[in-house]
C-alpha cells in the first residue's frame, strides 16, 4: 500500500462514510429491503442500517471480500440474482463509473426495486476532471482489485440515461461536503452527486 493510499485509508474514508451515511439515509426508505450494489466491505451499508433498524441491507458485488460488515452475494456484474421487486429501494454508491454499460445495471436495478434507486457517483464535468476522478479511483480502489475502466459521464449524459428508462429525478445534488477543507475544492466542486431516481408510477412511494 502507498503512502498515498495509507492517508487516504486513515482521512478520507472515514469522513466519506460519515458524510455518505447521513445524505443516503435520508433519502432511504425507513424500513424493507433495500440492495447495496457494489458494497465492498459493507461498512456504509452498515451505518445506513444502523440509524434505522428496520432496514434490512443485503450486499451485491462481483469481488465478495473475505470480512464484510453486511451479507453479501456475489453477481456476475450483468444480471442481479434476484426476482422483480424484490427490495424496497436500492442504491448505488460509486459503482457505475467502474462497469462498462452502466445502462445495464440501471435497468436491472429499476427491474428488482419496487419503489426509488439512490446513485451516488461522479460526473465528467469542470476543469481537469477526468484526470481527478481517474486520480481517486486509483488511490481509493486499486488496492482492493476493483476495474477501474474510468467510465465517467457528465450531468447531462446521466439524466438522458434516466430520462431513456423512463426513470423520474426525484433529488439531484451536488454539494456534499466528502473533503475537509481546501480538499474539497480539489476533489469534491462538481465531479460528484447523489440522486434518487424512480418510475413514475413509483415516485415517494418509499417516504
């Protein structure tokens, strides 16, 4: 491990998952079955489920690691193992930059969630971007083996995307404060968001 990637383990992580858990939990459904795609270790799924005990978060991803703080189950990173709508919501949190055909997941997800989608993840958008975002990809994932095909898109790519499957923007935002200080005008200004999106015949039918 570099020493890059040893700070970014010890002072960015941690306020990520503090600052992720709280702005995801809102948006959340406060009770049923709610799928992580991509989840890691399962530490964010974790603190999600923790304020709100009667969320019951099960793990997806397609490098299952030895410890996880959830259960999770391994997928082909195609096809979810699982029936139409069986959870309440889903989410996606920094996962669709690292596939190929981000569509694909985005139309299994509104396949197997009854009610909204939550997505966090970047957007190819303001000065140097590309060359940021492929700079934290490599110190936060490299180490733990994840694709880093750097698949980023920009705003309005992502709501074309959405608007194609018939997918509603209930909230679009962009400032979430994940770095201290001077970092944040480095590494968060416009290159992330958190939305939740859903059918239109589901919309806040998860509030």
């Amino acid at each position: 491990m570099s020493v890059l990637e040893r700070v970014h383990g010890t002072y960015v992580h941690d306020r990520r998952v503090r600052v992720l858990a709280r702005e995801l939990s809102i948006l959340l459904p406060d009770h049923g079955q709610i799928l992580d795609v991509g989840c890691g270790d399962g530490l964010l799924a974790a603190t999600i489920q923790s304020e709100k005990p009667g969320r019951a978060i099960t793990g997806l991803d397609v490098l299952v690691r030895k410890n996880t703080h959830v259960p999770v189950q391994h997928f082909d990173g195609h096809s979810f193992p699982f029936a139409a709508d069986s959870f309440d919501a889903l989410m996606f949190v920094d996962v669709l930059h690292h596939t190929e055909d981000p569509e694909e997941l985005l139309r299994e997800a509104a396949r197997v969630s009854r009610h909204s989608i939550i997505i966090k993840d970047h957007t190819l958008n303001g000065v140097a971007a590309a060359t940021t975002l492929r700079f934290m990809d490599r110190i936060g994932n490299r180490r733990h083996g994840v694709a880093l095909p750097h698949n980023y898109w920009p705003e309005q790519r992502w709501l074309d995307t959405f608007s194609r499957l018939g997918l509603i923007v209930e909230v679009w935002k962009t400032k979430l404060g994940l770095y201290a200080g001077p970092a944040d005008f480095l590494f968060g200004r416009s290159l992330h968001f958190i939305a939740r999106v859903a059918a239109p015949d589901r919309l806040s039918a998860d509030r």
